[in-house]
C-alpha cells in the first residue's frame, strides 16, 4: 500500500553567516531524513528546539524546497506539483491561533478562504459548509459573524483547526497545536483532533515538545537530534523501553506529579552542540553517558528493531566488539 507522506534521505542545508567578513558556513538543519506515514496514522515527531523539527514540517508542505532527497505525497513527489495542489493534500495546524488568523477576517471568512482560494464548489454553496465545519469542531454559528480576538484562546485554535480541514486534506502538519493554551482547553483540543481524526480518516504528523500528549495520540514516534531520527518506534515501544539514549534522557526529563521527586535531570548538560560545527563521529556521543571510542570517529547506521530503528553502536555489534 503506497504511503501517505514518504521522505527519502531528505536534507535541507542554509549557508549561516559566522562573523564579519567571514565565509558563510553550512548548516545541515535536516541532515538525512527517511520516514513513511500510511493512511489514518498519527505519527508523533520530538526533539529539543532546534533539532529540525519545523524545517522539515515547512518542507513536507512545500514552503521550503529539500537540498536533497525526496519527499513524496501518495506516490507523488511534492516538487512535481504547484503549491495550491499541495496545499490541497496538506494543511497545517499551528501553535499560536492567534498570530495565524488574520485579525481583520471573521471568523466564518477564516473558514471559507480554502475554499475560495482553491475555487472548490460555488460561492452559492460556501456558507453552508463553513457551518457544517464549525460543527465539526464544536464551534456555534453564531460566532461566524465574529473576529478572533473576541473569541478565546481553545475558541481560535477551533477555527483553525477548521480552517485546515475544510477541504478535507489527506495529511495535517500539527505544529505543537496546544502549547500555547490553558492546561484546561488542551485536552478537549486533543480529544477533538483524535475524534476528527477518526470521522474524517486523517492522517497527522504531530510535532510536540510535550511528551504527554505525543504519547496519548500518535500510533508511532520518531525522535530527532541535530536533523537525523535517531530512533523509531511504535508508541508503546519507545515510552516502555526506549533504546536510544537520547530517547531515554528526553524521557527522564519529563516532570511527574509525584511529591518528593522534584526536578527531574536528564543529565544532558546547560548547552545544545552547534549545528554549524557539529561533533564528528555519532553527534549525541559528547552527552551520552554510554558514548564508546568508536562514538567519537563513526557516525551510526540505522539498526532495525521490532517496528522501527535506532541509530545507535550499543545496538551494533560490529562495531560493540571494534570498541
């Protein structure tokens, strides 16, 4: 069955200036991305900030081209179509609803522009569908008249949310849909997304620093640092026995409500490696507490587990015996 989203050793490289009058250097910000999303799955993607999380999401939907690789919708590489075809097939869903709705458009012009953009059906036949759409999110009609800053935080992400899926996409991009909203709303925003999900037969990459909510929604998860997925797994795989120990840091950084514990440390360090100069060898080995000679020289192949990968010498055993 062919998949919904397919990367092929995808790279993204900008040329960052380092100083005055000194040469632009490159920085690999996505260094080798390979991923398969199939239909109806919710693939959950973590790593600290400035890993390559949203250059790779701007690429999958078109906004930023690959250096290399290729990224492929059904079949279909995303550099063979124009950019309104691949809106049509992926939509996004980002963090702050505030800052992606326009302030000037009401609420029930939010929801229809899709459609006017992409001329799908008539003007005739647009009001009827934002109305069917705001039902689908739980949004009352009588706000369409309405403009965002008079609605509430959980209110807006609605509309976007709406907005993204008036025209049915077969992949929504959720760029960290909840961290900008009370603890309270968060919840019944992820519950609705996994219930249109399940109405609509969506397809979501979730990008989320909350670990919590990537493991209540997504069927798989992969884990990247410094641009490579350093490990794959299906969700109950990576959170019951994560291998990776990158993977195993992220998890033991997650706050629980247990008194006593206090803050948890993921012994990880104050500081993240330059992307512009990263360490040779296998990239995480300055912060790994398990790091070999070999870490230092050889960067790591992907090892295949039960449902995914690991890029990791502990899992190899060549190179376990070389060291």
């Amino acid at each position: 069955m062919t998949p919904i989203l397919e990367t092929a050793n995808v790279f993204r490289t900008f040329q960052v200036g380092t100083g005055f009058l000194k040469p632009k250097r490159p920085l690999h910000a996505v260094n080798g991305v390979t991923l398969r999303l199939a239909k109806g799955e919710v693939l959950g993607l973590v790593g600290e900030s400035g890993c390559g999380k949203s250059t790779l999401a701007k690429m999958l939907l078109g906004l930023l081209p690959p250096t290399s690789g290729d990224i492929l919708i059904s079949g279909q590489a995303i550099s063979g179509l124009d950019r309104r075809a691949t809106a049509r097939r992926i939509q996004p869903i980002f963090q702050d609803p505030y800052s992606s709705l326009n302030p000037r458009k009401t609420i029930g012009d939010i929801i229809q522009l899709p459609l006017k953009v992409h001329r799908v059906g008539t003007s005739a036949e647009w009001p009827a569908k934002v109305r069917e759409m705001m039902d689908m999110v739980g949004l009352p009609h009588r706000y369409a008249g309405n403009y965002p800053s008079q609605l509430s935080g959980g209110q807006r992400q609605r509309v976007a949310i709406a907005r993204a899926l008036i025209m049915r996409p077969e992949l929504v991009i959720c760029d960290e849909p909840t961290s900008a909203l009370d603890v309270s709303v968060q919840s019944q925003i992820l519950n609705l997304l996994l219930d249109l999900q399940r109405e609509l037969g969506l397809t979501y990459l979730l990008i989320s620093h909350n670990l919590a909510v990537v493991e209540h929604m997504a069927n798989r998860v992969a884990v990247m640092y410094l641009g490579r997925i350093v490990e794959e797994a299906a969700t109950d795989q990576l959170f019951d026995n994560p291998q990776h120990p990158y993977t195993q840091a992220l998890l033991a950084s997650v706050l629980t409500p247990e008194p006593g514990l206090g803050v948890p440390d993921a012994n990880l360090g104050a500081t993240f490696p330059n992307p512009i100069d990263p360490p040779s060898g296998c990239t995480f080995h300055p912060r790994c507490p398990h790091a070999m000679p070999v870490c230092r020289t050889i960067a790591p192949k992907p090892i295949a587990n039960a449902t995914g990968h690991v890029e990791c010498h502990l899992y190899d055993a060549e190179m376990k015996k070389a060291s």
